[in-house]
C-alpha cells in the first residue's frame, strides 16, 4: 500500500514547511499552484533528511545547507561533519506514490551534476557560463576555510530511484569521481530509515556526551569497579550522582534515540503512577531528597571517562560514548517533560539522580547481554508483560512487515509514537496497539473467546507469532476497523443508537472480536470484499444471536433476558460461529 505511506511523508513535509519563516516564500505557495506545492514538498524533503541523518533540528541552520535553486550545478544540499566526512546530496522528490516508490529517474539528471566543476576545480560559473547561486558561493568558501581538506572523505547522497542499470561506481563517475563513496537511497528505504525513525522519534545517532556532575570536597562522588562476564568480556561500573537537569536535556533532545534496549519509549505524563511520584518528588522537595528518593537510572554504554582538569570549580565531566538507558526511562523522560514546562524550571536547583554507567565494549555480540541486563534491571520495578515483550525480534519483524508492506504503524512498545501524535505527524487512528494485535491474533486462530475476555498479561505471555501469515493479520485489522467505523458510522446521542442494536444487536457493544472473525471467514483473503461481507453480516448478526440464544447449550446465560456480555467470552461463541457460517 505505497498510498498510506506516501500520504503519510507528505503531511510531514506538509507540517515542516509550515515551519519555515514567513519570508521563504518557496515553502508558503498559493493556494491551487500545484508546481510550487511540490517544489515546497521538495526542499521539505531535504530537510527531513538532514532532520533525520543529521540531527538537524533547527530549520534555519537546516536551510543554510540547502542549495537547491537556480544555478546549482546538480547540488541540491551538503553536510560537513566534524568527523571529516562531506556529503553531498542530490535529491529528487517525485509527485506520486508511484514514482516515489518504484519509477527511476531519468538517468539524464545525474549528468546535470557539476561536482568536479564546483569542488575539484574551484570555479564559480557553471558550464552554461551562468554564476552559481550564492549557497554555492558560500560552500565553496567554507571548504577553502577547512584546514587538512585533503583528509576528508566526499560521499555522495542520491535521494531518489536509480535503474538497476546504473551502480554506485557508474554514479560516481557521471558526478564528476569527485566523491569516495556513493550512497543511493530509494523511496523504500527512504520509508524504512527516514520516515520510519522520524515517526518513532529515534533517529539521533549522537556518539559522544558530556555530563556534568558536582565534585563535593572531601567526599567521593562516584564509585568504579569492574564485572568479569566470562568469554573474555569485562564490564566496567561507574556509579555517580548527575544533577537532573542534565538527564533532563540530554532526554529532551534525544528522546527514543536513548531508550531502543528500554521496553518503554518515551511517555506524556499521566495522572497517578510512578510518572507522578516522580513529579511531585522533584516538586515537592528543596533540597537533594530526590537523589534518595529515587531508584536511580542504568546506562549502557561502549566507553566512559571522567575528569576533574577542567578549569571549572567544583565541576567534574563525564565522556560517555553511545549511551543507552535501560532501565529509569521513567525518571528520565519525567525530568524532560518538567525542563519543557516552565513552571517547573526552578524546581532542578542541585537536585541530582544516581546513575549506574556499565560499560560493555563494542563488539556485535553484546546484545544479547544488553537484553539480559535490561530485563534483570527492570525486574527489580513493576514492568508489564507487554513491556517486557516490546523488543521481542518476532514483534519488531511484524511491525516493520506492517508498515514496510502496508503503512500501518504497529506500537509495539508504549510511547513509540508519542511525539508524532503530540506534533500532529499522526493521529491515534492510524496506529495499531500491540495489546489489539494480541487480541486479533487470538481471532486469527479462531479463539474469539479469549480475544474479548484474556488479561493483557495472559496474552503477552503465551503469544506467538509462529506460522503466522502476516498478510492474514493485517487483512484482520483491517477489518476490526472497518467494524469500528460502523459503531461511530451516524452515531446519535443514545446508546441504542450508537451501538446501531437494530441493525448489530448486542454485536458491537459486546462481539465485535465475534463479527471480526465472522467477516474474516467469509472474505476468504480478498480484502477487496471486506465492505460487502460486512453488510452480510449485517444482515444476519440479529439472526446469529437469536439462534444462539434459544440453543438450550446456553441456558446458563438466560437470566432475566440473554446474556450476551458473558456470552461473547464464554465456551460456547467459538463453535457456534463456525456452526452458523458453515449453515450459511
């Protein structure tokens, strides 16, 4: 389904031009002027790509690196980058679903590129004999102000499809072999590695960050031993006491980018819980109570460092390298949420929370022991089963099917999709809950019973996702919403009316897992005749549930009328459903 996603980009880009300045007339066109409405999309584009590969979050520093315009020479963006490596991006942005997707370019465009022209040989025309535009200009000059320039790697960046018939090596030489590498991203994985991460808020992929913590005079301010895990692997530990308001912005700016081991993402606030006793412990305190009041956070990390030789007074800093909470996600995304309020800014003062640092080098088979210690660290705290299972591989293979193949976004660990709800990226309708998935995938394997009547706990526990064919369980989803919209179709301000009893009877205030399945078998995996078996069922739900209603193997259920709330969950609903349809 190309439409779901594309439609989805382009509300994002339609949501980042609406944060241009006034003056940049290019990303406010007229209203109907439907080529200045995609050259908008297009620089919006770019910019989402900075965004996300970057870390470019300021509109205007990104802008600054985008050349795109008149008199370009092919150069559409760059990024210099400390760690000396220059990218230089042509970006072609298409109309439609289609073409975004699928369709190449015309191999034309890559020859338009005058990279030789503007970085090998200095100049400042391009081969028509017209100046390059003044961002150019302004490239140039930065390069020339780049000491040891000769140590740094080009690499180019095409945002568009590219024929099967052209490779990296041919790309590199129609621009000019100006560049050490290419990087071709298409529409699809533009999707996966852009829009997707965009989406989650998890797209920072900051290495190194500092910290500054207090050094109180005669007294330590930290503990550091070491762990042997065997296989010639040795954990370092580092305990230390950070003042708040540093996990506080460290957690504001970064956001999921630290949580990807947590089984939770990052969270609004909500009434009750431990997100408010952690509030209200900040709040509520003028002194360092918070610093024993709290359970403290777990860092992983590849590499830590600390020093005191910083001509700062009582200030010590903290290096640390690739760090990931895996356990005080809460207490962390608490703090932010208090630094974003500006009630709450006073309430940081020398408040500080203890860290644990626990260094594990960098090596590919470490994650299984970061999932140990993730699990290990959130046992000692009340942890749903549903959390625990957010990073479960079969969920996340799931998630990336649905969305990859069809556009539907999965959440697959509570938060994922907070920000992009609260920015406007997306509304709630268009994300699917793990715990719904649960109960679908009961319905997918016939036990509607359980999908009205199991506990959350129940089915995270015992789920999964083996022999299961996913295209079967998106096409139940899609149904399950189909039968959503029939209880807000026309909804008046009655309960009769608004779970439509005439025509569904008791059926979508208590059977919608029972109408689900009963749908589902009768589409026979054509989802194009979802809105005709529907009516179907329909027309026959009041029947349904007269003939079960005066089968005696359901007499527990006749008090004082049927009782159809226990009977949607009881023994009997799953055989009689296949009874009924097998009548039919």
């Amino acid at each position: 389904m190309p439409d779901n996603k594309y439609n989805l980009l382009v509300h994002i880009l339609d949501k980042i031009a609406e944060k241009a300045p006034e003056n940049l007339s290019i990303y406010h066109p007229e209203q109907g002027d439907a080529d200045a409405e995609i050259h908008k999309r297009s620089r919006s584009f770019i910019h989402l790509f900075l965004k996300v590969r970057f870390g470019i979050l300021d509109f205007s520093v990104a802008e600054s690196q985008i050349t795109d315009g008149t008199n370009d020479g092919g150069l559409d963006a760059y990024h210099i980058e400390e760690e000396k490596k220059i990218y230089l991006i042509q970006s072609k942005f298409s109309a439609t679903p289609e073409n975004f997707e699928i369709n190449p370019v015309n191999g034309y465009e890559f020859f338009r590129m005058e990279l030789d022209r503007i970085i090998s040989d200095g100049e400042n025309t391009a081969r028509n004999g017209n100046r390059y535009n003044g961002k150019i200009i302004d490239f140039q000059d930065k390069l020339q102000n780049i000491q040891n320039l000769n140590r740094h790697e080009y690499i180019l960046v095409y945002l568009g499809n590219v024929s099967s018939r052209i490779d990296t090596d041919q790309l590199l030489q129609v621009s000019g072999n100006v560049c050490d590498t290419a990087e071709i991203i298409n529409g699809e994985t533009f999707y996966k590695d852009v829009l997707m991460p965009y989406l989650q808020h998890d797209f920072f992929n900051q290495k190194d960050f500092i910290l500054k913590i207090q050094v109180h005079r005669n007294q330590s301010n930290r503990i550091s031993y070491g762990v042997d895990l065997g296989d010639e692997i040795r954990a370092g530990v580092e305990l230390a006491f950070v003042p708040t308001k540093e996990i506080a912005n460290m957690m504001s700016k970064y956001r999921n980018s630290l949580l990807r081991y947590n089984p939770r993402c990052y969270v609004g606030l909500t009434r009750g819980g431990v997100n408010q006793a952690i509030q209200e412990s900040m709040r509520n305190t003028e002194l360092n109570e918070f610093s024993l009041l709290n359970n403290g956070i777990t860092v992983i990390c590849n590499d830590f460092s600390y020093s005191d030789r910083n001509a700062e007074p009582g200030v010590a800093t903290l290096l640390v390298t690739n760090p990931q909470i895996v356990n005080g996600g809460q207490t962390a995304f608490t703090l932010a949420h208090l630094l974003e309020n500006s009630e709450d800014i006073d309430h940081f003062g020398n408040k500080e929370v203890l860290v644990k640092f626990i260094t594990l080098p960098d090596r590919e088979n470490m994650t299984d022991v970061i999932e140990k210690i993730s699990k290990a660290t959130n046992n000692q705290t009340p942890v749903s089963m549903a959390d625990r299972k957010s990073n479960d591989e079969n969920l996340v293979e799931l998630q990336n099917y649905l969305f990859n193949t069809h556009g539907l976004l999965l959440e697959r660990k509570r938060g994922q999709f907070y920000d992009a709800v609260q920015n406007g990226l997306v509304n709630k309708d268009s994300i699917v809950s793990s715990e719904l998935l649960m109960r679908l995938l009961l319905v997918y394997k016939g036990e509607v019973a359980r999908a009205r009547s199991s506990g959350a706990e129940t089915m995270f526990r015992n789920y999964s996702l083996d022999d299961i064919d996913y295209s079967l369980l998106y096409l139940l989803i899609k149904i399950y919403r189909k039968i959503e919209q029939e209880e807000n179709r026309d909804r008046g301000i009655s309960q009769r009316d608004r779970y439509r009893i005439n025509e569904w009877g008791n059926g979508l205030r208590y059977g919608k897992y029972a109408i689900t399945f009963f749908v589902y078998k009768l589409v026979n995996n054509e989802d194009g005749q979802i809105d005709e078996k529907i009516n179907i069922a329909r027309e026959k739900w009041n029947d349904f549930e007269i003939t079960v209603s005066n089968n005696p193997r359901n007499e527990n259920y006749n008090v004082d009328g049927f009782d159809f709330a226990n009977y949607y969950k009881g023994s009997t609903v799953n055989e009689e459903l296949n009874e009924y349809l097998e009548q039919m």
